[in-house]
C-alpha cells in the first residue's frame, strides 16, 4: 500500500514506518510526506523527491492551503494518509475527500485530552494512566472512531517531559501494529466506526 504522510515535526513516528519498512515488516511504502513547516525535521527523513511543504502564508490562508496539500497529497495516490505529528486541524473539505483512509496518532487516551499539551494535562487531571490513541480522522478534531490504544502508567516524579517520552515509546509499535492491519487490507471504516475484517473494534 501507499502512504502520504503528514507531519510537522521531529518524525520520530515517520522513522519508526521507514525502519519497519526497511525491516520487512511492514508491506507498503511512502508516497510521500508533506508538511506545513519547511523546517520540519521529519522531511529529511526520506530522499528529496517525496518531500512537499509549505506554509498556509505562503498559499494565502488555511483553506487556500488545505486545498493545495489535498491535491498534492492526492497527486501521490495514496491507500492511506496518516498523520504523525501533523500540527494542524484538516478541513473538512480535506477529510472527505479521503474519507475513510486518514490515520492519527494522538498522544492521550481519547476521547480525553483531545488537542493540544496532553501530557501536561493528564499531570494536571491527576490521571493514574496516560498512553496513545490511533483513530481516524473525521472533521472534529481528534475526534474520528478509536482503533486502538496504548497505555502507561503515570508516575510519581513524573513531568511532561518523562511523560511524552514514555508515551512516545509505545506509540511507534502502536502506530506499527494499526499500519500493518491497514496494509493488509482488514481495517476500514464503517458509520463512523472502526472494523477490522468487517467487524466493529
Ligand atoms: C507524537 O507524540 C504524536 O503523537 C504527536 O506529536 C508527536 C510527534 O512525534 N501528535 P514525532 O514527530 O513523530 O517524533
């Protein structure tokens, strides 16, 4: 299978497919990776042809550029987008042009802390257990069916820092696992819902 990939930062989950791939592991290859932050350090992880970026100024606002990374990213034919640290909302216009075939990783236990500083959040709360979550995408943010998760305890020295790094542990053999079901073709999205051989998870 194809994957465009959409990411904004360091690419650690980006590294861990490219490895699996490598590996043998995982059966599918990178169509792509796209960002809307030149700098990112993910873009350097693959050969110069299969990077896209640009910045919404630079395409003249947020739609205008939802727009043009949508017909980039199609231009790739993908099987699956998935996000892997991608900082930005997809519109709507995004998400059901590839309805059904978006991944996130989301580093909390949705459907709580969904958005922004999770780790921080899951301090705050008082949680006793933080983790990952992979899902679909739909045009609420975080908000697309669940398909599988990852958890870790909290800890009593704990701060963000040693939170996030704990979480990001189990997020690339999360991430692995939800992209070889993907890969061979038992994942899909049904009313809202994630299925796996057409079953509801
Ligand atoms: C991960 O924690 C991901 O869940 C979150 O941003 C981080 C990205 O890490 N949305 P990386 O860029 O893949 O290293």
């Amino acid at each position: 299978v194809r994957l465009a990939i959409l990411a904004s930062g360091r690419g650690s989950n980006l590294q861990a497919i490219l490895d699996a791939i490598k590996a043998g592991v995982l059966d599918a290859r990178i169509a792509g990776v796209f960002s809307d932050r030149p700098d990112a350090l993910a873009l350097q992880r693959v050969p110069e042809a299969l990077r896209w970026s640009r910045t919404p100024k630079s395409c003249g606002g947020r739609e205008a550029f939802d727009a043009v990374l949508a017909d980039a990213v199609a231009v790739c034919e993908p099987d699956w987008v998935v996000c892997v640290g991608y900082m930005r909302i997809l519109g709507e216009a995004f998400v059901q042009r590839f309805a059904g075939k978006i991944l996130n990783i989301h580093p909390s236990l949705l459907p709580k802390h969904k958005g922004l500083h999770t780790h921080q959040r899951a301090l705050d709360d008082g949680d006793a257990e933080h983790g990952a979550s992979l899902h679909f995408v739909d045009p609420e943010l975080d908000g697309g069916a669940v398909i599988a998760q990852a958890r870790v305890p909290v800890l009593p020295n704990d701060d963000a820092d040693t939170l996030a790094a704990r979480v990001l542990a189990v997020e690339h053999p999360l991430l692995l696992g939800v992209l070889q079901l993907a890969a061979s073709g038992r994942l899909a999205e049904r009313n809202g819902q994630a299925t796996l051989d057409g079953q509801a998870l």
